[in-house]
C-alpha cells in the first residue's frame, strides 16, 4: 500500500506542477485561456494574481515532493500539504468551478486516505 499511496502523491504533486505551470507561464496564452475558459482580456486583467496562485501551487507540490523524499519519516508533510489541497480544492469549487473538486480536492483526498491508511 505504500508503494500506491506515494504514486498518487507524486501525482498530486505533478498536478499542481502543471497548476503552478498554467497560471504563472501559460495563463494568458491558448493553453491557459482554455483551460480557465478566459478571454484574453480577462486573462490580461488577472495575470499578476494568476501568477500568485501558481506559486502558492508551487509550494504545494514542493511540500509533497519534499514529504514523498523523506519516506515514511515525511508522513506529516504528506498529510499537512494533502489537507491543503483538499481544502483549496473545496474552495476552489465553492468560489470558481465545481471541476474543480473533482481536479484537484478528490486526487488529494485519495491520497490523504492511502497514506494515513499505509501509515
């Protein structure tokens, strides 16, 4: 089980890498406007906090990546930086898209439950 449990959160660190890669790179190009369904005005409009939110998803997949490095001794990290995305996924389905709960809050709760179930 541990094995599956550090693949998915690999995973949920790669996501937010690409998350990270989306709003800070490619927010106001093709990319990036399909993925937020943006226009170019828009996204012109919201770039500078776009790019705050990618960096805030940087920290996320750092903290996981940083969590997987340390084995079963970064379990805490693990669980810390899943509860965060699971929150900002929550909130993110609140406040912008319900996609996103299944994109980003229901990888991270798959994960939170195969670690603490490996633990």
């Amino acid at each position: 089980m541990t094995i599956i449990a550090t693949i998915v959160v690999l995973l949920v660190a790669l996501l937010h890498v690409y998350f990270m890669v989306l709003e800070t790179v490619l927010w106001d190009k093709p990319a990036g406007l399909k993925a937020f369904g943006q226009t170019p005005e828009q996204a012109s409009a919201t770039k500078v906090l776009a790019a705050n939110q990618g960096l805030y998803n940087g920290f996320i997949a750092a903290g996981l990546l940083w969590g997987v490095m340390q084995g079963a001794a970064g379990n805490d990290f693990k669980v810390f930086f899943l509860l965060c995305v699971i929150a900002a996924g929550i909130v993110g389905a609140l406040t912008a898209s319900r996609k996103i709960l299944y994109v980003q809050a229901l990888p991270g709760l798959a994960g939170l439950i195969l670690v603490l179930i490996s633990a």
